[in-house]
C-alpha cells in the first residue's frame, strides 16, 4: 500500500520533459534524467529535497546508478555521448561517445561495460567507461527499449518494439545468444526478478507480461490502465510498478499472484518513475507539477483495522 509522503519541486523551463531516473542505493540520491533541461538533476531522498543540476546533458534520456563503482551514467540523446557522473560528489568525471542517440542503458559490474541502446540506428554498443573506448557493436532486429544486465543469466535484456521480444545478449560475443518473442505489441518496460531467471515485460498493447528468458517463455499476463513506460520491481514486498502516463496512474501488480493490487493517481503525462529498494520509497515523476512525488511503502497493519487499505489511494 503506496502512501504520499511528500514532493520534491524540480527547476524545469518546461512542463514537458522527464525520462529514466535511478537511486543510489547508499546514499539514497535520486538522478533524474530531465529532457526538456538538458541536464540530470540531483534528489536527496533522505531529506527529500533538490541539491544539483548538472548540466550538458542535452535531451537527457537514459539514467543509471552503477551501485558498487560509485557512479552514475547519463545518455544525451542530443549530442551521442554519455556522462560518467560521480556519485560522491555530484560532478561529471568524464564523457563517452556513443553514437548517434543513446538512450537505454544496462551496466555489467563484472567486466566494467556498459550497453547502450541506441534509438537513432537501433544498435546496441558496448562502451568501456574507464578508457572511453567502444569494445563492439550490434544491429537490432528494431528499435530499442530498456535494458538491463540480468546477472543470474550473466546476460544483457533487451527490449525490441517491433518485432516484439527481448533479446539476449552476450556480454563477452556481444552477439544476440537469443530472441524471446512476446505476444504482446510493444515491449517496452523491462525488469528482472534477481536470481530467478524471469522477469516482466510491459507492453504498448496495455499489458504486463511475465517471461521465464531461461526457457524463452511467457507465463502469464495482466492487463494494465493504459500504455505502459517504465517497470520497477520491489524484490521485498513481491510488487511490480508501472508507470502509465495516459491517464496518469502507477498500477501496482502482485508479482507472485500476477493480479492488480493498487492504483494509484500520479497526474497525466507522467510515465516515469524510480524505486528506492533500501528506503521503500517510489519517485513518480510529474511534468506539469514539475515536481518528484515521493511515496512510501505502508504495511497492511498500518492501516486502521489491520486491513489491507484500500485499493485506490490519492
């Protein structure tokens, strides 16, 4: 049960633009991709409250903490780079060309790469963020979603639009190992359950799909409020959150049970949002309030009478 506990104002010259955003585990700093700035901008989950811009991020897309390096990696869509940001201290370290529009990003801890999905000529690359150097690259079968690096599989997931799949790359080939078709039209929100070999799948086509990538087979769906972004996956309490942007709504999703538990009112256009795993608090990103709205995780007897709380909140 999903409970408002605060909002963060964002600096916005528009009401038009967030993308991906992530949380640093360990300090609990949220990066938010944020477009329509061209710059990432800086959260302090702890004391809810903004404390950096950083800029040269032009059309800010893809956000991600890499948790253990201490480092954060922004695509700029507008210029074919991506920022290596330190986490520490909030200031950019570095910049790594990576083609023509980079967007999806998914980090392997283990060999120190990072792939970058590339929605301009739907490839996927393969960057060494200590060197600056690109080790390869891949032609796609489509356009490219989210990512991410599964590491039970010791595999990179990727989201392809049409035709609808994931595909499985190898993070040493760097070469496609396999295509799982998804029935459903447009994947696009990816995540991984940890250690489990499966994961979920939100699709353009209104629903959320669960996918054993092991064996290569879908196992089961749930029909989400409308067209679906960004997937975060809540290990702890066994819940799935999406991101709607029309109507504006996160749905919850029981993840052992694959039913609807929550739905939960954002604001229209806001499609994106991030997960504090370590604080049980959820970032939904809101365009015209130009604001983070923050949410945190409330126990079934929090609730007057011990009950499960309602199914809608505001």
């Amino acid at each position: 049960m999903l409970e408002r506990i605060g909002s963060v104002a964002l600096p916005s010259r528009r009401t038009d633009g967030y993308d991906h955003a992530d949380v640093h585990q360990r300090s609990g700093k949220v990066y938010i991709a944020h477009t329509a700035n061209d710059s990432v901008e800086v959260v302090d989950g702890v004391r809810l409250e903004h404390i950096a811009t950083i800029s040269g991020c032009t059309e800010a897309s893809g956000v991600l903490c890499a948790q253990e390096e201490g480092l954060v990696f922004a695509a700029s869509r507008g210029e074919g780079k991506v920022l290596v940001i330190d986490a520490g201290s909030d200031k950019k370290v570095s910049e790594v060309r990576a083609g023509k529009k980079p967007n999806g990003l998914a980090w392997d801890p283990h060999r120190g790469h990072l792939l970058v999905a590339d929605v301009g000529d739907n490839k996927a690359r393969l960057l060494d963020p200590q060197s600056g150097r690109a080790l390869a690259e891949l032609a796609l079968e489509g356009r490219p979603r989210w990512s991410l690096y599964e590491q039970s599989l010791d595999l990179f997931l990727l989201n392809i639009r049409d035709p609808p799949g994931v595909a499985l790359i190898s993070p040493d080939s760097f070469a496609v190992k396999k295509f799982v078709p998804i029935s459903v039209k447009g994947p696009h929100g990816l995540e991984a359950v940890p250690g489990a070999g499966r994961g979920f799948v939100a699709c353009d086509g209104k629903s959320l799909v669960e996918v054993d990538f092991a064996n290569g087979k879908e196992l089961g769906s749930v029909p989400l409020s409308g067209e679906p972004d960004v997937l975060w996956l809540n290990p702890a309490k066994g819940r799935i959150y999406c991101a709607i942007g029309e109507p504006g709504v996160i749905d919850v999703i029981d993840t052992r049970r694959l039913v609807p538990l929550e739905k939960l009112p954002t604001e229209e256009g806001a499609h994106t949002l991030t997960f504090d795993v370590k604080r049980q608090r959820l970032y939904a990103l809101m365009p015209k309030s130009q604001c983070a709205a923050v949410f945190a995780e409330r126990s079934a007897q929090d609730w007057p009478g011990g009950s499960a709380g309602p199914t809608e909140t505001g």
